[in-house]
C-alpha cells in the first residue's frame, strides 16, 4: 500500500460515478495541501488538494460531496474554469481532512443516488435560462442603489483618509514639505506610461535637432552607402520572399 | 479514402503544434509539399544522369549541327512548315529545375540569416563589420544596372524577380533544343524520302484504305473531280474551291502514314477539318517536351493574293448547294473561306517575321508572357507580337486601339490602308499582315475581341495599382470561364446545333463558313441573345474551342464540340423588370411586338407615355431579379430557335437554393434568399434607432446607436423574421412580464436570435473608476432606457444587468452601453514602481471587439453591400457551405469569412466583381483551395482608406514576423497590424482542413458541369462524416434549427409562422436559446484539451468528435497529466469511456445516440 502511495507522488485516489445506471467513473486524485509559503486561504491541515474533477461539477456539487463525505466544508476554491478542474477544499475542521485522507482507494462516489446534486442538460438550460428572467428590474435597482451607495461611501472615506494624512503631517513636525505649485492637485501629471514615454520622446526629438546631418563630406559618402545598402537589402528580402514563394508553389503556370 | 487520410496527417502535425510553438512551421507544411520536395530531390538526379549522356551526345553532333543549320534556311522554302519558334513555347510543357539558381538562393538566405541574428544580438563589432562589407562593398557596374534596372523598368523587384522565375521554368532548355534539331533532320529526310504516287480520284476512297489512315474530310461537295497525286513537296497543284483544302488533308494524311513509327511516338490531326494540322509527338525523352506541328501550305506564287480579297467569291453556290438558279446573279462574297486560303499562302513570310523576333530575346520573353496569360484566361488568340514592358505596352495598345472600328495593318503603304476599310465590311476585327492581303484576326469574332481587350484593361489597372502582389494573379493563376462570368449556358447536343444551323443559317453563312458549324452556331446564338438582352449584359462570350485532337486512323466526326456561352451581366440594367419598348404609335413598336410576340403589352408608364413593354417578373425578391436574363435567354431560345428548357443547361443560381427557406412560410412574404428579411430587419433598426436618439428622461442622452449582429452587413445565413410569439403552455408558459420555459421541454422553441447593438452616451467625466462600480452605473443606465422606452414609446422591453432586449415590430434586438472607459478599467495595470499601465489582455480585447471594433467593422461591410449587392448572399452561401462541413464559428469566426469575401470584392483580380453569388462563391472556393495564407497577408481595404505606406508597413510585417503571426492575417484600415480577427481562430489545422474541403467541392462541381446533365449542387454541401471518432447525435426535435439543414426529410410539413402583429400583452419571446450551442460550448468548454467537436450550426443533428492524437496513448504520471485520464500501473491513459459517458451526461434530454466509430484505447 505504502509502495503505491509513492508512485503516485502521494496521491490517494476515489471514484466518481454521476448515478446508479452509469457504468464509466472518473477517478480523482487528491493529497493533502502542504507547500511550504503558507497563506491564510489555505490554512495547513485544514486544506484538501484535489485533481481531476470533471467539467459538470460545480463550486456547490463538490462542497456537497465531501460535506457528506467527511465533514462539513467551508469554502471551495478552483484553480483552473476550463476543462477538468483542480480545486482546493477548505474543511472547517482538522478531523475533516484526516477522515478524507483515510478514504479507501476504490471508494465510490454516487452523485445523484438518492438527493439529485448535479443539473445537467437540458433540465440545467432551461433553469438557468429562466433564473436570468427571473430577476425583476426593481430588485435589480434597488441592488445596484445599494451597491453605488457603498461605493460613493468608500470614495469619500479614502479621499477624506489621504487629506487627513496631509494635514496630520504638516501638524506633527511642525514642518511643511514645499514642492512646485503647478503639479499640485489634480492638475499634476499622473505617473502613467504613455505620458512618461512621451516626454522621452520630446528629448529624444531636442536632441537631434541639435545635431547637423550633410556637414562633413563623410556624411554625405555615408548616406549614399546607405541608400545603395538600403536598395540591395530590399532586393535581397525580395529574393528571400520569392523563395519562400517558390517552396509553395513552384512556377509553373500551367 | 484519401482526405481521410490527409486528415489524419493533419492532426498528427497538429500534436507537434501543440507541444511546441516554435514547431508551427512544420506543422504547416504538409504532407504534399514534402512530397513534391521529395519528387524534386529525384529529378534533380535524373537530370544530372541526363546532362551527362547528353554531353557525350551532343559532342558526336557538332558536326552534324553545322550542316543542319544550312538545310533549315532551305527548308522554309518546302511546303513543311515548321513552327518551332512559334509554338513551342506554349506547346511543351517542360519541366525546369535550375539547380544552380537554387544553391545561390541556398547561400543568399544563409547569409541573410547570419545578418538577422547579428543584428538582433549585436555582440561582436568584429561580425558586424564583416557584414558591413558585404552590404556596403563598392557596386560592380553590372550590380548598378541590374538594380536600377529593376527599379525602372519593372514594377518591383519581386515583379520582376517572379517574372525571370516562370520564363526559367517555361523556356525550352537548350540540350532540348539540340535534341529536336537531331530529330528535325531525320523527320525531314523520312519526308523526303517519299514516294512520288500516282494519280488518284479525289472522291475515290482507295487512297485512305491503302494507307490506313482515316482522311479527315467532310462530305458537303459531294462530287468533286479534282486528282491528287503525292508529288515531292513544292509542287502541288492547286484548283479552287473546297478543292484545295481536301487536297490538304489529303497530303497530311499520305506524310502521316509515311512517317516511320521509330521516330514518333503519335500522330493526331488538330483544329477544325478546314484548318488540319499533323501534330506529331516525336519518340523518346523529347516527346515529353516538345511536340511538332506540320502544316501543308502552297507556295506563295500559286496563286494571286488578291484573288482572295474579301468581296471576292471563290465558292460557287452551285457546288454547294447543287442547284443552277442563281448563276446569274453576283455571286456572294466568301471572307472566311478566302482567309483560310490566305493563311496558308502568306505563312512562309510570317515564318521570315518570326525570326526577326528570335533575334531579340526581350521581345520573346515578352510574346511568352503574353502567351502564358491567354492561356491562363483560356482565350486562344493567333496575335503576333525588357519583357515586362512589353507586355504592358501591349496591353495598353490593346486597350487604347479598337480593331472593330479601324483596324491596323502591318504593312505601311498608303494602298494597305485603304484595305482596312474595305475589310472591315466583312470581318469583325482587322488586323492585316506584311503582304496587307491576310487578315489575321479572320476567325476572332467581335465577343472575343472584347474580351481580350476587357481582360488586358483589367490587367493594367490591376498592374498599376498599389498591390505589390500581382504577378500571381496576372500569370500565374488560372481563369476558369465558368468563374469569369455570371451566367452560363450550354449546348451539349451537337446533332441538335446541326439541325439548328441548317434550318437558321444565311446561304451566304453556309457557302462562307463551309462545314463549320461551330462558327455559324455560335454566330445564330449570340446574335439572338445580343438582340433580346440589349443592355442587360457586358458581353456575350463562348469558351473557344479545345483545338480537338484525333488519331490519324481514327475518323473524326464531331466537329462542332460543346458550345459554352458565358454572359457578363451589366449590374446597372440587368435587374430591371421591364423592357421598355418604343412608344405605341411610333413604327418600331410593331417590329417590338414581332420579336417579342405575346409577350410584350402596352403599358402606361409613369413619366404618361404609353408604350410597348415587356415584364419578366414582379420583382418581389433579389434572387428573383437575379434570374430575369435566364428568363429571358430561355424564352428567346424556345421562341426563335425552338430550343426547349432540356436541350441545353442554364447555370445561375443553382446554389442559391441552399439559402432558400423551404420548410417555413410567413402569409404575404416572399422570402427569396433572405436579403427582403435582412432589409426589413434593418428598416425596423433604424426606426429603433430614431426612438432611442430622442429618449428624454436619462440622465447622458445617447448621441450613437451601432449595431453588429450579422444580419446588420447582410450576412445573416437566415435571418430573423418577423413574426408573434406566444405562450402555449407546453413549451413556453407565462410567468409574471415574461415568457419562460417549461420544466419539461419535448421541443426546442423556436431559435429567435437577439442582435446586437451597441449605444454610445454622449460624455461625462462622472463614470466611476473601479471596473465593478463602472458596471453597476452601467446597468443602472439600462434600467433607466428600458423604463424610458416603455413610457415614451409602448415597446416591449426587457432589462437586465448587462443590457437590454428590446421587442420590437417582431425582432428582439439587444441593447449594451458601450464606454470607452470600461475597457480602460480592463486594461489598467499599476507595475512594482507604481507606473500606470494601460495593456491589452484577452478580456479587454474581447470587449473592445464586441463594442467597437465589430460595430465599425458591421458599417464598412454594410457599405460594401450596398455597392456590390451580390456580397451579402455570397458572404451566407460561403458561411452555408463552411458550417455544412461541420466547421462552424468557433472555428473560422463568421467575420473572418466576411472579410474573405470582401477582400475577394475590393481586390477582385484576375476577376470582376460578379453579379451571381453562385460565382463568387465558386471563387472564394477557388481562393480556399489555393491557400496562399502563409505567404500574403490578406488587406482588406475599405474604401481605400489604407494608404500604400501603411500596406508596404504590413506587407514588412508579414515578411520578417511571419511565424509570431495568427496562421491567416487579416488586415483592414482598423486594425491595421493587428489581425484582430484571426487572433483565435482558424488554426493552422483549420485551414488546412478547409483547403482540402474546397478542393474536393469544386472538383464536384466541375464534375457536375461537365459530365452530367441533372445538376444537383447540393452534393457540395454534404459533409464527409467517416472520419471521425465519435458521432454524437442529437434529438430532431430539440434542435431549434432544424428546419434550416441541407437536407430536411421532404415528408417535413411546412410551418406556417403568422406575421407579426402587435398584440397589447405582447412579452419578449424566449431569446437566444439553442440547446445545441450550448451543449457544444460546455463540450469545447470542458474537453477541448482532448478533442475537436464539429457540427453544422444550420440545424445540424450530428456533432462529430475527432480525438486529438496527442491526447491518446499513456502518460508519466505527472500532476499536469492527471486532468481527464486514470491510473493505469502508475501510468496515466485516457479515460475515455468515462468521457463519453459525459458526453451523454452533458447533453441530457439533447443527446440521443452516441456511436462510437474508433474506439482507440
């Protein structure tokens, strides 16, 4: 047993079986999380690393599954939307995860057995088509009041927040930083990389202003060098392109 | 069998693409370019094996050579007229491998990588200026001129470049040359050397059993009393009349059977009977090159040139028709017959001519290259004429000179001119030779000249445009005729044409023209379409005549052919509905109703005149106006030729029926090909419009309402119609305001497709920052314009969080706020340092597509419609035709397709832009199976707004990026450099997949226009389905569009659909739900890592599943190895019962068999 659990990298293994009458499961993977940078979404000891769960299978589905299976799950988090999905499941307690990791490696999982948990098709189309309508336009408003209301609130905070930090500075030494008027407020330039970009370009423009170009006789000789460089290249390119042409389709016209 | 097997290929390349980016170039080249790379390594070898024998050869002939040369000046004096340096150029198909070219290239481009890379890491100084050397060296002399040759002289280096490439590959090489002249001589003493005969009878049959050759004559004089008797070539005499030509063949036909079999290796007569050539294949390495026509001709003192001047007759009428009655009359002028005699005559000082032209070789290049671009128009023309400019002098020549109207001579005294008019009485173009006695342009008709000249105005204009490209279009590319025109007709039946020429044709045709009946055919049927179409077409063109080919033994008795009449409509007339006549009371309205018969009726117009009319349709539908000249050419050719429906093929629309609806009827709506639905689905947007301009009470007023859906550039394959929807209980129930689906759907609902538009609000500095509460405003602003459009105007809306679906005159139509600030939050970016940055990601680019890329886009192609209105319906047969073969948008998008077609529209060379879908359809499968998406960017320029700098600047991309770019490139004026379109899709695998599609469809369709009589087009549009692994197949029922398949069971009843009306408690209708999209999306969603899903989006029952290979076959078990596979012995293989098993799961209550074709495990 040990000798199996190596090879697979420490992964244990269960079945998934979408109901009774399928005949085919898929097979999951799953080890306990442990990678050194902790952080406090996936707390050590309480986190389940799971591989290999079919594209049906939802944030709810999955926290129903091992709910029934171990213990109560507080949070589901998957890593990848497409295809067959990775997820990491957080249980609420350390005796949650111990019970999973115990799981025996042939263990079946029904999904739909007695309680239906995973809408698909037809039935799951149709419902969420008729959730979307469902929504009235006042509630929807409403919502939304709610939720700039909040928003307006949050601006305000932070921008009072900032002023209060200015102000409290100037108070507590005693000693006023004095910078350039005009970039002041909200007519200074803000640290974007197109305006930055910008003003390197107006550099760049002053400068070669400055310099002469068909001064020296050299000058002159190496621009006319320049220009045949410049013809032979375009005709080299054009040779080059003609022989990609040619290994597509050879000249014959007939 | 065989495009399984490529197909297989394909995904095989496709594994590596996947693996590896960097492996996309091998990915592309398919398997038939390394076969074709193969084929060349073994000529390569085969020729040096040659080049050595041929050494060994030609230094045993030197000697002989010199003597050769003597006899060949001779020779021109003998009736054998060689037409080597004619001909040939055309006539051998040869097969050039400049190997030293290609090592030079070889070096060149090593070289020019070298520099590429120096310049990109720029290490060493030491490298660079070696590489300065090379690029700065001081010029030779030649290298200057050759450069600045190029620039003045040719269009472009890769102009001129292309140019040197094909003349390698069609000039006859010299050892062939050497070769030929070995053979020539031993054909010329075999000649010599035979036999003087004595007398024959003309009429007597001996002389043909005796030889077992099958004379090529006809039988229209039927006695004739002339003798023959083989004499050594040079005197051979001659009488008139017909007589002369049997003597002809009767000549060709004693060399033929004397000609040694040990030096040929077949003989067949060419051209018509009245014009027979000996065509002779010589044996061994040569025949492949190079094959020898004679021509029998007279000695130019035989008789008097001008005896066969055109008002001369040298046909008398009473051997042709064999009566006395009218001898005393005039007799009538015989032109074409004099002109054959004349060619004949005056051959040995066009042959003097000709060397003039060997002398310079630029000159030659040029006739060649004219040559190569008739041919590849399919036009056979007998014209005489640095290489490049010579070609666009005579294009512009043909262009500006008109030979119908004043012909040219090529003799320069003052007498010749006068000839020309005279001439021009009894030919359709004049072009006179040296000795101003033969017309060479005898047996060019008016059409045809016209023809050639319209090509060669296209030509230049193409050449002088600002597209670096076109010496593809302009040499290398093939016209097919059934593409070059809009309607086609033709007559297969050549007894049929005989009859017909025999009842219809002049005496004086008959006793000119002699046994061409293809001539005079051609001549009664283009006259009466000319006459009846008037100014509905361009021109009237026949496909010239394969010059037919035949044993020497064999007897060849049709010599009409197939007659092929392609009709170029003219957009400005062609879909008028009426032919209106002159005014009643006038004298040419009964010559009006004697051509037209019942069919034309006084009528009131609206200007008051009354006058003779004809109406040839009610013009309710386009597609209806688009068949009024088949009408037309089938009513004139039942009515004065007595040609009925099934003597000949009309060829139109044939695959416009694709577009029709026929299981579906709306009461008082023609739907035709769909364009009416479009057009109203537009009138009804524009209404909308106006409503939503002028709503009051929101806060910003919208100053902009675009739409993008498909059905807005036309292009909608069936679009929306207008029609009631209503709660039935069963399907769809009445939930408060809405309209809901029931729990337990038997049926899919009807698939009503919402369209999109997007509103512009005008500005305002207060949309908040944040990209959540920047959507929470925006949803707000929805809320507030449905609430205003129920108040202001009554209509049936809808709000939802991301937009607005607004019921309207029978079409849902989906409203989105679009600011440019949303994509801002979507882009917006803070770096380590604190820099604001503003960079594309895949959702910000997706909704910049949706909200204003697509929209613009949607009018540009609108434009383009309304310009050519054939675009809309060529852009839903192509669409048609793609989902047909199971690739549907996600795919190859749907705008990719549009932009296809309208680049085929902008850039229409070496075509016109068509009138018929049909034909522009049939180009872009044309286009598909070239696949020149690897080598030229696509630029779709609309309205020339790209400047040539900013092409050059793409064309440059193209060049030195090309493997950092989408598979297919799609330039437009906004998005330039980008390819927006193409980022995604198609794929490399994609494309390669619909190349071969085309190709198989076309080669269907040429099967179908030249082999058999009923057409049925529609074998096109069925999809091979043995390839692929897993057929998934779906419930009829459910599928929403079923009623739009290629083939609906006939047994199908019609639905009838009640026209829209409005009704007080009208509700949105259930929008956009199609149970198969969205099975398909979970499909691609979920298991695109392991598989290709296609299926037809236009009621498509079937979903096919192609495994890819490099998802088959066992894993290392390995983390990201896990994802749809099980453990196997601590290995991972795919789970593929349990996958299919899924699909099952997916689509359930849409899925009703899954059948499993190849079971790989």
């Amino acid at each position: 047993m040990k000798n199996k659990n190596e090879s697979l990298k420490g992964f244990k293994t269960l079945w998934l079986q979408f109901d009774k009458e399928t005949t085919d499961k898929h097979q999951l993977f799953f080890k306990e999380h442990s990678i050194r940078n902790q952080d406090s979404k996936h707390p050590k000891g309480r986190t389940l690393f799971l591989l290999n769960i079919p594209p049906y299978i939802s944030h709810k589905t999955l926290k129903v599954i091992f709910s029934n299976l171990c213990g109560t799950v507080s949070t589901v988090y998957f890593i990848t939307s497409k295809g067959f999905k990775t997820a990491y499941i957080v249980f609420e307690k350390e005796s949650a995860l111990e019970k999973a990791l115990e799981i025996c490696d042939e263990h079946i999982v029904t999904l739909n057995s007695k309680r239906k948990i995973c809408f698909t098709g037809l039935e799951k189309w149709c419902f969420k088509y008729n959730r979307a309508l469902l929504c009235d336009e006042k509630i929807l408003k409403k919502k939304i009041e709610v939720y700039m209301q909040n928003y307006d609130q949050k601006i305000a905070e932070k921008i009072a927040k900032e002023k209060a930090m200015k102000e409290e500075e100037a108070e507590n030494d005693g000693w006023v930083t004095i910078t350039g008027r005009k970039k002041r407020g909200q007519f200074a330039l803000s640290r974007k990389e197109s305006t930055i970009n910008k003003v390197q370009r107006k550099e760049e423009q002053k400068n070669k202003k400055k310099q002469l170009l068909n001064f020296y006789t050299f000058q002159i000789r190496e621009s006319k060098k320049q220009n045949l460089a410049e013809l032979r290249k375009k005709f080299e390119l054009d040779k080059k392109r003609l022989q990609d042409l040619k290994s597509k389709r050879t000249f014959k016209p007939f | 069998m065989s495009m399984k097997i490529s197909y297989r290929a394909n995904i095989n390349d496709f594994s590596n693409h996947s693996d590896n980016s960097s492996l996309e170039n091998d990915g592309y080249s398919n398997d038939e370019i390394d076969q074709s790379k193969d084929y060349e390594d073994e000529n390569e070898e085969n020729e040096e094996n040659e080049e050595n024998e041929e050494n060994e050869e030609s230094e045993e002939n030197v000697e002989n050579e010199e003597s050769e040369e003597n006899v060949e000046n001779e020779e021109s004096e003998e009736n054998v007229e060689n037409e080597e340096n004619v001909e040939n150029e055309s006539e051998e198909e040869e097969k050039v491998e400049n190997i030293v070219k290609r090592e030079n290239f070889h070096l060149i481009s090593d070289k020019k990588r070298r520099k590429v890379t120096d310049d990109l890491t720029d290490t060493s100084l030491k490298k660079k200026r070696k590489l300065d050397k090379d690029l700065y060296k001081p010029p030779t002399v030649d290298e200057l001129n050759q450069l600045r040759e190029t620039e003045n002289l040719f269009h472009s280096n890769l102009f001129r470049l292309q140019i040197e490439e094909m003349l390698n590959e069609v000039r006859l090489k010299d050892k062939y040359k050497k070769l030929f002249d070995i053979w020539f001589k031993k054909l010329k003493e075999t000649i010599e050397s035979i036999r003087e005969t004595e007398e024959y009878q003309l009429s007597d049959d001996k002389l043909g059993k005796k030889l077992n050759v099958h004379i090529p004559m006809f039988d229209v004089p039927k006695e004739t009393k002339g003798v023959f008797k083989f004499l050594k070539p040079t005197d051979i005499a001659i009488i008139g009349s017909y007589m002369y030509i049997k003597k002809k063949m009767i000549y060709l036909a004693y060399i033929a059977s004397n000609i040694t079999d040990d030096i040929t290796e077949s003989k067949t007569f060419m051209n018509d009977t009245l014009k027979p050539v000996l065509k002779i294949v010589p044996s061994g390495k040569l025949g492949t090159k190079i094959n020898v026509l004679i021509h029998a001709s007279a000695e130019e003192a035989s008789f008097k040139l001008s005896r066969f001047l055109p008002e001369k007759n040298n046909v008398r009428p009473e051997w042709f028709f064999g009566d006395i009655k009218n001898i005393t009359e005039n007799f009538p002028p015989t032109p074409h017959y004099n002109s054959i005699i004349l060619h004949d005559l005056t051959m040995k000082i066009h042959a003097e001519n000709m060397k003039v032209i060997k002398e310079y070789p630029n000159l030659r290049d040029g006739i060649i290259l004219l040559k190569i671009w008739l041919i590849q128009r399919e036009l056979k023309l007998n014209t005489f004429m640095s290489s490049y400019q010579i070609v666009r002098n005579v294009w512009s020549y043909l262009i500006q000179t008109n030979w119908c109207e004043s012909g040219i001579t090529m003799n320069q005294s003052e007498d010749s001119k006068n000839r020309v008019l005279s001439y021009h009485k009894y030919y359709d173009c004049v072009f006179l030779d040296n000795t101003s006695y033969y017309n060479i342009t005898t047996h060019v008709s008016k059409a045809t000249y016209k023809w050639v000249q319209k090509e060669a105005e296209l030509c230049l204009s193409h050449l002088d445009s600002t597209h670096a490209n076109s010496f593809q279009s302009l040499f290398m590319r093939k016209v097919p005729f059934y593409m070059a025109f809009d309607h086609f007709i033709r007559f297969e039946d050549t007894e049929m044409l005989k009859i017909l020429v025999n009842i219809n044709s002049s005496d004086e045709d008959k006793l000119d023209y002699g046994p061409n009946y293809r001539a005079q055919a051609i001549k009664i049927i283009s006259n009466i379409l000319k006459k009846g179409l008037t100014n509905r077409v361009h021109q009237i063109c026949v496909l010239p005549n394969e010059s037919s080919e035949w044993k020497y033994t064999e007897n060849n008795c049709n010599d009409i052919g197939e007659i092929f009449i392609g009709l170029e409509l003219n957009p400005e007339y062609c879909f008028n509905i009426v032919d209106k006549g002159p005014e009643a009371n006038l004298p040419e309205a009964i010559e009006f109703r004697k051509f037209w018969g019942k069919k034309s009726e006084l009528r009131r117009f609206q200007d008051g005149t009354i006058r003779e009319a004809v109406v040839w349709s009610k013009g309710k539908t386009l597609s209806g106006k688009r068949l009024i000249c088949k009408k037309i050419a089938t009513f004139l050719l039942k009515k004065k030729l007595n040609l009925l429906k099934n003597k000949f093929i009309y060829i139109a629309d044939e695959v416009e029926e694709l577009l029709k609806l026929r299981k579906v009827k709306i009461t008082h709506f023609a739907y035709g090909t769909g364009e009416e639905a479009a057009l109203r689905v537009i009138n009804v947007f524009n209404c909308l419009e106006k409503d939503l301009m002028s709503l009051t009470d929101i806060p910003l007023s919208i100053h902009g309402v675009q739409g993008s859906s498909a059905v807005f550039r036309y292009t909608d394959v069936f679009p929306p119609l207008a029609t009631v929807y209503r709660p039935d209980d069963k399907l769809i129930k009445k939930h408060k305001k809405n309209l809901i689906l029931s729990k337990r759907i038997t049926t899919s609902p009807r698939y009503v497709c919402p369209l999109d538009v997007s509103l512009q609000l005008s500005t305002s500095g207060k949309w908040p920052d944040e990209l959540e509460a920047f959507r929470h405003t925006k949803a707000a602003f929805h809320i507030q314009i449905a609430e205003c459009l129920r108040k202001q105007y009554k209509l049936t809306v809808k709000a939802h969080f991301p937009y607005v679906d607004v019921y309207k005159d029978g079409f849902v139509f989906r409203l989105r706020v679009a600011h440019q600030k949303e994509i801002g939050c979507l882009k917006h970016q803070v770096t380590e340092d604190g820099v604001i940055q503003y960079k594309d990601n895949e959702k910000s680019i997706e909704l910049e597509n949706k909200l204003f890329e697509l929209p613009k886009l949607t009018s540009a192609l609108h434009g383009l419609h309304t310009q050519q209105p054939s675009f809309g319906p060529t852009c839903c047969l192509a669409k048609r035709w793609l989902s047909a073969q199971l690739l549907d948008n996600s795919h190859i998008p749907d705008v990719v397709v549009e932009l296809l077609v309208a680049s085929m529209y902008l850039t229409p060379a070496p075509y016109r832009p068509s009138q018929m879908p049909q034909v522009a359809f049939l180009r872009l499968l044309e286009s598909f199976a070239r696949s020149h998406w690897n080598t030229d960017p696509v630029i779709v320029n609309f309205n020339s707004e790209m400047s040539k700098e900013e092409i050059i600047a793409v064309e440059t991309l193209f060049g030195s990026s090309r493997d950092s770019l989408p598979p297919l490139f799609i330039s437009t004026p906004y998005d330039q450099q980008r390819s927006l379109w193409t980022k995604k899709a198609p794929s490399i695998l994609i494309l390669n997949r619909i190349t071969m599609l085309a190709k198989q469809s076309l080669k269907l369709y040429e099967d179908q226009l030249f082999t058999k009589v009923l057409l049925d087009f529609k074998t096109l549009f069925r999809p091979p389905i043995t390839e692929y692994d897993c057929l998934i197949y779906l419930k009829p029922l459910m599928v929403p569009r079923r009623l739009q398949a290629v083939d609906v069971n006939d047994e199908e009843p019609i639905v009838e659909w009640h026209p829209y009306k409005r009704h007080s408690a009208q509700k949105v209708p259930i929008v956009g739900f199609d149970p198969v999209q969205l099975f398909l999306q979970e499909l691609r969603n979920g298991y695109d890592e392991f598989a290709l899903f296609f299926h037809d989006t236009y009621g498509g029952t079937i979903i096919g599943v192609l495994f890819k290979p490099s998802a088959l076959g066992i894993k290392e078990f390995k983390v990201s190895n896990i994802g749809g596979r099980k453990c196997n012995n601590n290995e991972l293989v795919l789970n593929i019962s349990a996958m299919i098993q899924d699909f099952y799961i997916l689509g359930k209550g849409l899925v009703e068999a899954i059948d499993v074709r190849c079971f790989i495990v």
